[in-house]
C-alpha cells in the first residue's frame, strides 16, 4: 500500500491555508494551538482578577498593584492540542457509487471489486485529508469504523506514523453490515474520557431520530461534532432515464419501476432528509456537510476549515 495515493496533490493544496479549530473549549494532553479551560500559567494571557486568600503570590501582577494599591492576580488560558475522532461508516450503503474510480487512487474493499468510486472511497478520501490536516498542526488523530458496531479502530496519536497507520485500516477493512450509529457511538462514548471532536461520516441513510440521538448524546458530553454527509450524485439528482431493478444494500424489497415516474418524489424525499441532518446538527450546536462523491474533496473541507477558523477567530480561541 503506498499511503500517498489516498491523499490527492490538488487536494493538499486545496486545504494548505487551514486549520481545524473545535468550536468549543477543548482539553487536551499537549502543547498546542487550542484553548484550554484550564486555567494557569501558560502562554496567553486572560484576564485579572482581584487578589484572594490562597492565591500564589507569583500571580500578583506588581506593575498593578505599584499603581493602584490594589492585588490583582493574572489568569492565563493554556494552549493545548485538539483530539479529533474520525468515525466513520463502513456499512452496506456505503459501497454504492457510480462513478469510475478515480485516477491512481489506492482503493477500497468497496471499490476493488467494481471499479466505481464509492461512497465509502469519498469517506476514506475525506478522512486521509482531514487526518493530514489535523497531525501536520500537532493534533491528536485517531479513527472508528462501524456498521452494527464499531468494528476496528486506530487510537488517538499524533506520532510521526499515525497517518499511514489511518489510511492502512481505511484501505484494508471489509464495507459491510447495517449502520447502528447510537449503539457505535455510545460504544465511542465509553472508551473516550475528555472532550474532543467527533468527525462522523455517513451517508445517513439512517432513521433522523437515531441520528439526533447520538448527536444529542455526544452534545451532553460536551463533545464537537460534524457531521459529513456523503451521497451519489445519482442519489442527489436521481437522472436515471430507463426502468430499472432498484435494490436496498441493507435490506428492504426490490423494486421495478420507471425512474421518470417516481423522480419528483424522491427527490423531494431526499431533499427533506439532508435538511433533516442539517437541522439535527444545529439544534446541538454541531456542524453539518454535504459531500457530492462526484466532486473534489477539497473544496467542501476547506470550506468547513474556513467557517470553523471564522468562528474561532471571533470567540478569541
């Protein structure tokens, strides 16, 4: 496996001016660009607040005091890394694409046996490039997949190798099974202690209400999360033009029908549910993405990148 054919050129260029920043105050384990709620001595100062009984005389500002008579201690917001949970859906509707596979791409159990591009190849594509993003500014990279549960994992480093070892599971897993996403995220839940943000990547072809679910478990948690949906062009403009044999990939009945016949309804159906994600993520403060499999990577992330850092330069962190 060479892991330089799971992060596309035009992709990294794409993406070079941004930076991963969690909306909220996050904790973390090193020095790095994020604000931490703690508060200390460390590199950013905060704020002053008036002196108290216990307080560390090293704290006092003097200049301050020389000024005004008055003790006041200074408060510091400490710098730390982000943690970024990367889980992803390895599930059944996940290997549904028409597109060819892309030129030089590495490829995907989803992929190698009908060279189409894949919805799970355009996961795998968008979780290389967000894992680069995040281990080149110093954070904390570590990666889930899950159908039913979640069924493999790359924990949380920011070591020199933890990359390729990200793109060896993305490449290497089957793409199978029915997605549970509340039984993969409480099981997420479980194994992770601090705050940190979730990166989910579905195509969300699930029940809204698990959905909301999960996030709203994930938001009581005090966790980030986005939420990136990747769809078919074909699932989003359904242009089929002859009657066809339409199959669920995760159960349900076969269905026969004349694609002309039933287009304004499905795509009012399917207009409805990628609204229904989107307000799921804003009614708990989350982010929400929709990615078209027949478009670049790069341009949908960096826009996200480029919202966050907004919302972080305004919040001062």
């Amino acid at each position: 496996m060479r892991a330089e054919q799971y992060l596309a050129p035009e992709t990294l260029g794409q993406l070079a001016p941004f930076e991963l920043r969690a909306r909220g105050i996050i904790e973390g384990v090193m020095s790095g660009m994020h604000r931490s709620p703690y508060q200390g001595l460390a590199v950013e100062f905060a704020e002053h607040r008036q002196y108290t009984p216990g307080d560390s005389i090293r704290q006092i500002d003097w200049k301050v005091f020389a000024r005004t008579d008055k003790m006041y201690v200074k408060r510091f917001v400490q710098e730390t890394n982000l943690d970024v949970v990367v889980l992803i859906d390895r599930s059944n509707s996940m290997r549904f694409g028409t597109l060819p596979v892309k030129q030089g791409w590495g490829g995907t159990d989803a992929s190698r046996d009908g060279s189409r591009w894949t919805k799970y190849d355009h996961a795998t594509a968008t979780a290389a490039a967000l894992a680069y993003v995040c281990l080149h500014q110093g954070d904390r990279v570590g990666v889930a997949l899950f159908d039913e549960d979640v069924r493999a994992q790359v924990r949380r480093s920011s070591q020199r190798d933890q990359w390729r070892a990200v793109v060896g599971l993305l490449s290497a897993e089957p793409v199978k099974g029915r997605a549970q996403i509340g039984r993969a995220v409480d099981q997420m839940l479980a194994r992770i202690a601090n705050r940190a943000l979730f990166f989910i990547i579905s195509d969300f072809l699930m029940p809204v209400d698990e959905l909301k679910g999960a996030v709203a478990r994930l938001a009581h948690r005090r966790h980030d999360v986005v939420l990136a949906q990747m769809l078919d062009h074909q699932e989003l403009a359904f242009s089929f033009e002859t009657p066809a044999r339409f199959e669920g990939l995760e159960g349900g009945d076969a269905l026969e029908t004349d694609p002309r016949a039933v287009r304004a309804a499905y795509l009012e159906l399917m207009r409805a549910h990628v609204e229904s994600v989107d307000r799921v993520a804003r009614a708990f403060g989350a982010d929400a993405i929709l990615c078209d499999t027949h478009e670049s990577v790069g341009p949908v992330l960096a826009e996200l990148l480029d919202r966050r850092m907004a919302v972080a330069g305004r919040r001062g962190g």
